[in-house]
C-alpha cells in the first residue's frame, strides 16, 4: 500500500513548463500529476486525455473533501 511519489522539477518557479509528479502505488503506475500556473492536472495511467482543474476549484476541494490535519 505505499505510494512513491517521484518529482520531476525542470525550475522553482512554474513558467512555460508543468511540473510533472509520477505517482505510483505498490510500484504501480496511478498516474501523473501536472501542475501549473493556471491549473492542476491528473492524466490517469494509460490515458490519452487529463482531467484538469482551477486551483481556486482544487482549493474548494480539498477543504470540503480532504482530510484536516490536525496540530
């Protein structure tokens, strides 16, 4: 059940090019995070297409379906 999460930075500061994170779990694929100025982007293993996503729809996400950590 553990994930590996592996990152992939081409600068600090996100311009022209995303930032790609592989996100894998128990050595396999799940999918790639794309992350980016405008927006977050999910392409799921195998697929051809992402889902992609404000970060101003994500923040409202993760506040109403994440976890709140504690402390």
């Amino acid at each position: 059940m553990a994930h590996e999460v592996n990152l992939t930075l081409h600068t600090k500061l996100v311009q022209r090019k995303d930032v790609e994170v592989e996100v894998r779990k128990d050595g396999d694929l799940l999918g790639d995070l794309l992350i980016s100025q405008g927006t977050v982007d999910w392409r799921p293993k195998n697929a051809q297409r992402k889902y992609k996503m404000s970060w101003t729809k994500f923040s409202e996400l993760m506040v109403e379906h994440g976890k709140r950590e504690e402390g």
